[in-house]
C-alpha cells in the first residue's frame, strides 16, 4: 500500500492536480483528461518560451556594452564588468544607452567627396 502511494506522487500528477483545481474540477489519482495535459504542455512551453526571450533581453544588453566599451577602448576587465552589470540589469542599460550613450546618434554623416 505504501509503495503504491509513492508511484502516485509524480511531478505530472502534482501539475495536473494543479490545473483541476484552478478549473475547478474534482480530480480523483490516476485519471488524466486529454485537455488538462494539454493545458498542462501548452503553459509549459510558454515558460520556456519566456525564459528564452528574457534570455535573449539580457544577453542583447550585454552585447551591446561590450560593443560600445570596445568601440572606446576600455580595458576587459572593465569590459566583462560592465557587460555583467548590464546582464543583470538589462531594463536600466537599454535606456540609460539610448539617452546617453548612443554613438551613432551623435555623428555626422561625412558630406566631404573621397578620391574619385
């Protein structure tokens, strides 16, 4: 009896017990209904799909501190400092460089003619 109980216990069933109760269905162990394992699946993969997006945020930050302190010659240590910080912080570097740091806004388009 003790051990059947243990194979009862699956991080599966947990989850699924979890989406009956929210859809307030009465759920008895060890029937599963198609619609909650697919429900089950479908928040699974946004999660997924949030923490790679989120991923993809912190690392695009990173990368563009590490550009602009290459750009101005800075030391790496500096560099890998900095690009941490703006790992970790990306919400604060985006428009921190936007409004300050940007060094393409800052330019003028050479009007001059170069060698024909």
């Amino acid at each position: 009896m003790e051990i059947e109980r243990q194979k009862e216990r699956t991080w599966r069933q947990y989850f699924l017990n979890i989406i009956h109760a929210v859809r307030g269905e009465e759920q008895f162990t060890g029937s599963s209904t198609p619609a909650a394992e697919t429900l089950m699946g479908f928040g699974i993969f946004i999660i997924v799909f949030v923490i790679i997006i989120a991923f993809l945020v912190c690392y695009g930050a990173a990368r563009l501190s590490w550009c602009y302190n290459t750009f101005y010659g800075e030391s790496t240590g500096s560099k890998v400092i900095f690009s941490v910080l703006c790992f970790l912080f990306p919400n604060f570097y985006y428009p921190f460089y936007a409004l300050f740091l940007d060094p393409v806004c800052g330019r003028v388009k050479n009007q001059s003619g170069g060698r024909r």
